[in-house]
C-alpha cells in the first residue's frame, strides 16, 4: 500500500457526511483544495476582485507550471480555461477545415465532440469517418493506418469514454499521426487525474482536460495543452485583450504563447484551486493513484460480477477506474437512486 488512507480520509471533509462513486463526474475535493479556493473568495470579499486578482499574481503563474509538469510540456504550451470541452472547442474550432477534408475519430467518442463534428460538417462540409474498433473495444490502430490518406486533416480521440472504463490506445494513435504528419487532438477529460499522461510519450498535439474530475479539484476549471509547432498554425476562433494586444488602428498582435487561446475574465479562485489539485496530484504521486485506482477497480468489478443479474459492460484490455455494469431486473436509474440513498 503505497497510498496513506487515513490521510487521505483525514484531507477530504466530504467522506464524513457520503460515500461517494462518481469521481468521473466530479470527486470529492481535499482540503488544501477547499482552502485555496475559499481563501481567495474570501479576499475578493475584503480588497476587490481585481486587487485580489493582483495580490494572487505569482501564484495564478505557478497553476501553468504545475500542469506544464503535470502533462510534460512547456510552461508557454498551457492555456487555463473554463472547463475541459471549452478547451477541446478552442483547439477545434481553431482548424480552416474546407470541403471533403476528413477527421478521423472512435466509435466511442464523446457526444459533445460528436456534435462538434457534425455542426463543422454542416458549415464546411468536413467529412467524419470513425475508426472501428477492436475486438476489445479499443480504436482499431491498424485500421487507423488504413484509413490514412491525403485528405485527412485531423485526429480527434477521446482518451477514455465517458461511459465506460476503456481506454484507447493514445501512444500508438500518436505514433501513426506524427508519422503521416497530420495534427492529433486528444480528450483527456477523464484520463488526466487518474493516470500519469506524458504530451511527449504519447505524442499528441492537442489535449484538453478537466479539474474537476480526478484531480479533484472545483467545478468550472480546465485547460489546454497545445505543442509549440502549432501554436501559429491554428487560428483561434475569438480573440480579446487577454488573447491579443492591440498595437495599431487596424493591427492586433497575438498573444505567443497558449495564452492567446484564454479570455481576460475568469473564475481566479478556481483557476487557484487547480492549481492546487494539480499540486496535491503530483505530492501523492500519479503512478501511486493509478495502482490504488485500478486496485479499487478491479475489486468492485469482480464484486458486481458475482452478483447475479449484474453485467459488468467495461471494454478494453486494461479497463481504468470508470467502472459500468447493468442489471438485468433494475434500470440504471433506480440503481442510482439506491445508490445515492
């Protein structure tokens, strides 16, 4: 045991009032968390928002260290941003895709993104092709390979699904992306947190991801990872003060860094708290999580799979700590109903 429970218990308020499964939706904050955020609020309460904002300026700059060393990148390749789809949709949206041009994605991507495909497809004609899957479930590499071609502009995973415990093959999707040369933007919402997640080893361009989920950390909080040779090749779909300056009449300059895919105004006790979720990660250690993630997985697994009537529905060779299972004579909402009781 490698994780010290009793301090974890002793660090997280929430476990004394719930038992709670739904780390994937949004975990349990620990304390030093809490502290953050509340700590700041209650500042803006007393000198201002702005005057907080000020007051907090070093330690705003440490949240892109932390997550720079979080994902293995450069401090300039992070940009803080509401949420993990906003993320995703500023990395997107940032493509000059024309007609018949073709994303590649999974057959168990994300409905959000989905949509986004579709009203891209609607406004430039784009054409969305889904990689089968595996026998196990995972997105078909090979196939992957195949389905290169000259057309294709953009490769667009979700690391893990939404609705289940696969996880898709990041690395070796990555490795068949940078050797056709062609952009590869990874959802890492409900990857990152969970399991150690290296930008170079597996070699995405793009990534989003969340705070709230299993980095524990407050609700509204996100960011983006974007590599350094694309920063200039993507447009981002708005600008403003933050995101650019403006030097001339009729001239604007963009923001070098990531940066120019935020905006000015922003939740800054909460970009503090990621920070410190972030902070709390990388203390306990991410391979650490990830083995008593797995651990925990494994045992509740095998313990809905002996329970008649339960079907544990997870796909994937190494299935994370997203864990599905039906019954055959309750729905799924009177589960979670008891559940929750």
């Amino acid at each position: 045991m490698t994780i010290d429970l009793d301090r974890a218990r002793a660090e997280t308020p929430g476990v004394a009032k719930t038992i709670h499964l739904n780390n994937c939706g949004a975990a349990l904050m620990p304390r030093p968390v809490l502290d953050r955020v509340m700590n700041h609020l209650r500042l803006e309460s007393e000198i201002g928002g702005y005057e907080a904002a000020d007051r907090a300026a070093q330690e705003q700059a440490d949240v892109y260290t932390s997550a720079a060393r979080l994902l293995n990148c450069g401090i300039d390749e992070i940009a803080l941003v509401e949420n993990a789809t906003r993320a995703w949709d500023m990395a997107f949206y940032a493509f000059n895709f024309k007609p018949g041009d073709r994303i590649l994605t999974s057959q168990a991507e994300y409905a959000s993104n989905v949509i986004a495909f579709l009203h891209m497809a609607r406004r430039t004609g784009v054409v969305i092709d889904a990689v089968p899957s595996d026998a196990a479930g995972e997105l078909d590499v090979a196939a992957l390979q195949r389905m290169i071609d000259d057309r294709v502009r953009l490769i667009a995973i979700t690391h893990v699904p939404t609705n289940g415990g696969l996880v898709n093959p990041a690395a070796a999707i990555g490795q068949i992306a940078r050797s056709a040369g062609i952009p590869f933007l990874l959802d890492a919402c409900q990857s990152v947190g969970q399991m150690p997640i290296d930008v170079t080893a597996i070699g995405c361009d793009m990534l989003s991801a969340t705070g709230r989920k299993f980095l524990r950390g407050p609700r509204g909080t996100g960011f983006l990872y974007v590599r350094r040779a694309w920063l200039d090749r993507l447009d981002p779909p708005f600008l403003d003060l933050h995101a650019a300056r403006w030097v001339a009449r009729d001239r604007y300059d963009i923001d070098p860094t990531a940066k120019r895919f935020e905006n000015w105004e922003c939740n800054v006790a909460a970009k503090l708290g990621l920070g410190g979720a972030i902070d709390y990660a990388l203390a306990w250690g991410l391979r650490d999580i990830e083995q008593r993630v797995q651990d925990l997985a494994q045992a509740l697994r095998a313990g809905l799979a002996a329970i008649p009537g339960v079907t544990v529905r997870d796909l994937g060779r190494r299935p994370c700590g997203v864990v599905t299972f039906t019954h055959d004579r309750h729905s799924p909402d009177r589960i979670k109903s008891a559940l929750a009781a």
